[in-house]
C-alpha cells in the first residue's frame, strides 16, 4: 500500500509505503517527524507507480501546471523514452576518439574485476627473466607489450639494477 500524504509544516508531498503499519513518518523535506495517522491522504494505491503518477499530478495542481501535466505522457513512459533516448556509453566514446574498450577494462581494472595485477616493476622483472637474450632494447620492448611505456620500463630496469634486483653484465641483464 502506497499513501501520498503532506506535512503540515511545510506542504512537501511524499510517497509513504505501508502508512498504516508504521507509526512515525519524516518528512523529506523539513525532516518534522509526523503521527502516520495524522497524516493527510490525498491518494492511496496498491501500486506505487499510481502513487508516483497521483503525486506528480498534484505537485503540477500546486504550482498551476495542470494543463501541461496532461499533455505529458505518464510517468513509466517518461521513464522509458530517457533510457532509450540519445547516444550509449561506447558510441560516445568512440565518437570522442576514445577506445571503449580500453576506458572498459580500466574501469574493470579499478573496480577490481580482472583478479590480480601486476605491477609495472613486476612486469619488468618478469620480462629479464622471460626474454630469450635479456638486452635492455629487448626487455622495454617485452615489458611495453604488456603496458609499461618504455622510458617507464627502461628507468625500472634502471632502479632495479641500482638495488640490486637485477644484475647488468655485458649489456645482459638477469633477476638476483
């Protein structure tokens, strides 16, 4: 059960579900805690889009709107037309010359969705080791195919040397 019922402090009008089981009401507006009991009916209604609709008509009544609240369709209908209405996520983006598919997985990345990630110093790393002759060419080259830019990749290599995670020999690298 659905009431729409006002606050006599300040006339907001406000769907209350279930008014005859709770006690107390808080209006959404001014926050005055109201007896539901107390309360003026102006509509009540099984189904809460009838609810919606009966409230959107008498706030139009209130501001003298009447007139265009009946020209415009109802509320589930408006709702209908804005989800289907303009351009999706992807064919902005991609008018916009972004990668959708990329924006998707960095946003499944930061949401945590593609299990765990390796770090551009783990890539690194991972590349000494996989890399059939370690040369730093072909260890930024190995590292920026998994997503390391390669000055970022060349100054791990760097940094890794210098603590002594990987050693250098003979333009060779390999992991300690």
């Amino acid at each position: 059960m659905y009431a729409v019922v006002g606050c006599s402090e300040c006339s907001n009008l406000w769907l209350l579900r279930n008014p005859r089981t709770s006690e107390t009401a808080r209006c959404s507006r001014c926050e005055t805690t109201h007896r539901t009991t107390k309360l003026k009916r102006f509509f009540e209604s099984d189904d809460r889009a009838a609810a919606r609709e009966a409230r959107s008509a008498l706030l139009a009544k209130k501001r003298g709107d009447s007139e265009a609240f009946a020209d415009v369709d109802h509320v589930s209908d408006l709702e209908r037309a804005v989800e289907t209405a303009g351009i999706d996520d992807r064919e902005y983006l991609e008018a916009a010359g972004v990668d959708a598919d990329a924006v998707s997985e960095a946003g499944a990345r930061a949401e945590g969705e593609t299990g765990p990630t390796r770090s551009r110093t783990e890539i690194v790393r991972d590349a000494v080791r996989a890399v059939e002759d370690p040369t730093e060419d072909r260890i930024v080259a190995y590292a920026a195919d998994d997503g390391v830019p390669e000055h970022a990749a060349a100054e791990l290599l760097r940094k890794l040397t210098r603590r002594g995670d990987v050693s250098e020999s003979g333009g060779r690298y390999r992991v300690l």
